[in-house]
C-alpha cells in the first residue's frame, strides 16, 4: 500500500447522489473489485493498481471549518469515492473531526462504510440531528465476500456494527449494492438493525469479466437480480422495513 500525506485544495464538494460530499482520502484500502470509484484514476495521475494507493488529505478538517460557512446547509455524503472508516482513518482521523464539525453546525450527513471502525464515532454521531449511518453488505454469505471484497471487513462484522448503531439511537439503513450472490438471507440476518434499505444491480462496465472470473456468469442475469430483490423486499417488509429497489 502506497500512503501519500497531501494537501487537497479544497473537501466539502457538490455531489450527483447527494448535495455535498467530503471524501477525506483518495483510493480506498478495501479494494472491491467491483467498485466504481476506479475511475479516480483518471484525474489523479497515479499509476498504480486501483486498492493499492491511499492519499490522505491531511488538511481536510481546516478546509471544511472554512468552506462550511460560505456554503447553503444541506446534506453531505461522507464518502463517495472511498470508504470513510478504511484502516488509516484509525490513525488520521480525519473522517471523525470532519464529522464533529458538520455536527456542531447542525448539518445533515449520510455516512456510508463497510467498516466497524464507525462505531468508535458513535458518540459523535449521537450528536448529528439529522445523522445516518449505513453499511454496504452485498451478500450474506462471506465467502462470495471474500472472491469480491477480499479487503473487505467480514459480513458478520457489518451487521453487527449496524446492530450496535441502532441500539445507540442513530438512524441507520443497508446498502445491498451490488446485489451479489447469497444476498437473499440479508432480510433475515438484518432485521431490527436497520431503518430502510436500498438494492442495487451490479451494472459497472467491467462486471461481465468479474463474474466471468469466478464462474458466477448465471448469477448477472436480470432474472436472478429480480427475483433476488424480490426476495428481500419481502423479507424486509416483514419487519416494517421500506425498500427502494434501482437499477
């Protein structure tokens, strides 16, 4: 793993998912092959294997105490492009203080990770208004986590880190995005832990050769993905869960 201290120009950015989004650090430790924050690549200048760089954007909290009053409140998305909970934000903590202060100025956040290490900010997340935080969790079963995510913390970990964040009183929801194999048991394994849930397909550009790889060609047809999201929605319906299905 290449680590790169720098310093970003500027952190609380407009998004096309959300208002705003603030992404503390480029590339991400995770290394999702399926993941289409690859594309990075192409404006960063690096050179290496997409989940084998980190720039930490050491800065990032100074520049948003800055940016946060010259621009109109409305929700951020923390992250778009990396996960904000990756091993090095242990040590940085540079997801945390850009947390406390968009808690102190009383502005929405949607928090998306695939890491337990969110739950060492539950005191900070406990003081966000209008604060929510969710997991990415593709399947239930970790070893297709394992052939996708190979970085990735286990699933196990993730449901218990929703579990623990609902108990604390934070709003929290379950990105199954993508739908992979083995998802189908996720209404089970999650309910009581999450407040909504959002599927996806897997739709990136290089997902033929991803399945293809690992010889799960039948598992990318629209009539898996649709009886699969059929499945868990009724599942989560069971407990009172809304879903929002897409793609």
């Amino acid at each position: 793993m290449i680590v790169k201290e720098i310093y970003a120009k500027s952190i609380l950015s407009v998004s096309k998912i959300y208002p705003y989004v603030i992404n503390p650090y480029t590339g991400c430790a995770h290394c999702c092959s399926y993941c289409y924050a690859s594309f990075m690549k192409r404006f960063t200048g690096h050179t290496e294997p997409w989940g084998q760089f980190v720039d930490v954007k050491v800065n990032a909290a100074d520049l948003l105490r800055h940016e946060i009053l010259k621009k109109k409140m409305d929700r951020v998305w923390v992250s778009g492009v990396c996960d904000p909970y990756q091993p090095l934000e242990a040590k940085y903590q540079l997801t945390r203080q850009c947390l406390e202060i968009l808690a102190q100025y009383g502005w929405p956040v949607t928090v998306q990770t695939r890491s337990p290490l969110v739950l060492r900010d539950i005191d900070v997340l406990q003081k966000g208004e209008k604060f929510e935080v969710g997991c990415s969790i593709t399947t239930a079963d970790d070893n297709i986590r394992r052939i996708f995510e190979p970085s990735a913390p286990p699933i196990a970990e993730r449901i218990r880190t929703l579990d623990e964040l609902h108990k604390a009183g934070i709003k929290t929801y379950v990105m199954i995005a993508p739908l992979l194999p083995g998802a189908e048991g996720l209404a089970e394994e999650l309910a009581g832990k999450v407040d909504s849930v959002l599927i996806d397909r897997m739709n990136y550009n290089h997902s033929d050769w991803i399945y293809k790889k690992h010889r799960l060609e039948k598992f990318k047809t629209g009539e898996y993905y649709e009886g699969a999201a059929k499945m868990l929605t009724a599942g989560f319906q069971k407990s009172g869960v809304p879903v929002n299905i897409v793609g």
